[in-house]
C-alpha cells in the first residue's frame, strides 16, 4: 500500500460542527477536519505515489492534472467559506501527517486567527477590464481611398490607421482601468492586482489591463456591483467574476520558521 | 514587400481559444498560485518548493506565441506609436516588439 501524506485545503474558524455536506477532495479522497482551539484544518489523505515530490514535479507540468486538482482544491474552499471564515492555503501544499498540520495550528494560531478576523463577512470579487474592440475600425474611410485607383497604397493606410486606432485604444483602456481600479478599491476594504492575464490564457484577443481583486463586505455586495457596472464602457470591457473565498486576502507566509519550533514539543 | 499577410485576429482565431472551462481554470490558478496562506518547510511539500506550475504555464504561453505570428507586421515608418506603449505597461501590450517577423 503506497504511503500517504495530508493534503491541506484551509485553515478556517472552527464550526464546531461538519459541513453541510460531505466534500470529496483531491484524489478522489473525503474531506475531514482537524481542530485546535477555535481553528479547523480541512485536509484529506493523498498516495505519495502520486503527490510526493518526484511525481508532482511531473505532474505539476501537466495542465490537465493541474486544472483537475485546482478544481479539487477549490471546490473544498468553497465549501468551508460558504459557511465559516476562511483562509485557502496555496495549491499543492502536502504535509507528511496530520500532527504536522496540529502542529501548525498551535504555533500559527495567531497569525491564522488575524487573517481570519480580517476576511471575516467579507467576499472576494474579481474585476477584469479588456481593452474595447476597435469598433469600426476604419474601414469607411479605407474604402473611399481604395477608389482613388491605388490600391496598394490605400492598404497601407488602411492598415496605418487600424495599428494607429489599435493603439489609440488600449492607451486609453489603461488609463481607464487606473480610473477603475481607483474606485473599485475605494469601494472595497482591500484590493490586490493579479497580472494581467496572457490573451491566449484569457481567452480573449482584447488586452486585458485589470486584473484586480477585491474584499468586500457582504452586506455591500450590491453596492460594489452597481459600481462596477457605472464603471462599464468608456473604452473598456470589465467582467465580473466572484464572490470568490478570499484568496487573494489570506497571502501568509509561513516558511520554515514557525515550523523549527516543532523541535522543542 | 508583403507588410502583413495575417492579421492579428485572424491568426488568432485559426488556432481555435481556450475553451471556456479553461478559461475560468486561469481566474482560479491567479489566486490558487498567487494568494492564500504558503507554507514551506522540511515537513511539507508545497508549490513554494516546486516553482514548476509558473514554468509550465510561460511555456505554454510561450509556445503558443511562438507559432503565432501576431507582431510581425512591421509596418512602414510611420507606424512607431506601438513600441512606446511597450514601455509604458509591458504586461498588458498588445504584442512583444522582440518576436521579429516570421519566415
């Protein structure tokens, strides 16, 4: 039987009860807890044959595994924040047993019990801002050109003032999506910028020039919705995503440091 | 001299997008890989030791670029004004200037 190590999805405040429903974690595996003083651990057991280093280095460069295990991952996050306040822990993040993860309950419990109280009642919101198609590019005016009788040269102007538009409107896009960001942060407790995402990641052909993140109150939910629809237009396309579990607000590194103290229990 | 043969879109649309499952996969591999608690150490395994999901992901991209031929429409003179973008946010330009036209 291969050994296994303890995934860890979470570190929430304690329900002092189970979720809702039972969830099924990465690898096929349920979901259970661990608890020290007010702090719940969602873990499961994962086969080191699979999640011990050498094979996720491989596997790690598989983006079909990566995608299934994020889902994995994400779907468990979900469930904890849905219903207590939680901080998800970065994807992949494998302990070698359970009093490990007690472990660090009991000497991080502070530090958990902070960011926790930060993102309590509070969602996350993602708000993506493309650059606008050029619309109508300049065709109309390409064409009475092209009856001039040359049409190579109506080509290339055709084609000047298209990159020239091009331009024209991702500049103006940028300097709008610095106006958004600016009011979206004003009307969210915290904002983190993710880079802007690849156009054959994102999907989509229009640059993208926000990629911003927000904490919201939930009870401003609709308030902070409504101001990013008056922020739509303008030369910008923006795409809502959200409420997400608070990610981007529970960045917290605990390296080795806090993990040395293990020597000493 | 043949200034451009494909134009962006069109390039872009021949090799199909991402489908949207994906799409969505790369909204939650931004917070999945940039936020949330990080923890490394000797008694755990995690992504803050094996940095390779970044790599993959550029390689992707990277890949991706090179058999698509977005910026190589070098056009004649007077069209300079999509370098200067460039150096304003690099992250977010509608095309790397280093990609040279393709053969």
């Amino acid at each position: 039987m291969a050994e296994t190590g303890t995934y860890l999805y979470a570190i929430a405040q304690d329900l002092g009860r189970p979720l809702a429903a039972a969830v099924v974690g990465v690898a096929g595996a349920p979901v259970h807890t661990i608890t020290h003083e007010g702090l719940v651990a969602y873990v499961s057991p994962v086969p080191l044959d699979e999640f011990g280093e050498e094979p996720l280095r491989r596997s790690l460069e598989d983006l079909d595994w990566v995608g299934e295990t994020a889902r994995a991952h994400h779907r468990v996050v979900e469930a904890v924040s849905e219903e207590t306040p939680t901080a998800p822990v970065r994807l992949v993040t494998v302990y070698t047993g359970e009093d490990q993860v007690r472990d660090l309950l009991r000497h991080r419990h502070d530090d958990f019990a902070a960011v926790l109280a930060h993102v309590t009642g509070r969602r996350e919101w993602g708000v993506k801002a493309y650059a606008a198609p050029a619309a109508a590019d300049s065709p109309a005016e390409g064409e009475s050109v092209a009856e001039s009788g040359k049409p190579g040269t109506a080509y290339l102007q055709r084609r000047r003032a298209s990159l020239r538009n091009r331009e024209d409107v991702w500049r103006r896009a940028a300097e709008q999506a610095e106006h958004v960001h600016a009011a979206l942060a004003a009307a969210s407790v915290a904002s983190h910028r993710h880079r802007p995402q690849d156009p054959e990641l994102s999907g989509r052909e229009d640059p993208m020039v926000l990629n911003g993140a927000y904490l919201v109150d939930e009870d401003r939910a609709e308030e902070f919705v409504a101001v990013v629809d008056g922020l739509r237009g303008q030369g910008i396309d923006l795409e809502l995503t959200g409420p997400w579990a608070p990610y981007s607000f529970t960045v917290l590194d605990l390296g080795t440091a806090g993990l040395e103290v293990l020597d000493d229990t | 001299m043949t200034p451009d043969r494909r134009p962006r879109g069109a390039a872009l649309a021949a090799q199909g997008r991402l489908p949207a499952e994906r799409v969505a996969l790369v909204d939650l591999l931004d917070r999945l890989l940039a936020g949330g608690v990080v923890v490394s150490g000797d008694l755990v395994l995690s992504i803050a030791d094996i940095d390779l999901v970044r790599i993959s992901l550029r390689a992707l991209i990277t890949s991706v670029r090179a058999s698509d031929t977005i910026p190589s429409a070098h056009p004649p003179g007077a069209v300079t004004v999509v370098r200067t973008s460039e150096a304003t946010t690099p992250a977010s330009a509608p095309g790397p200037p280093d990609h040279g036209a393709p053969r």
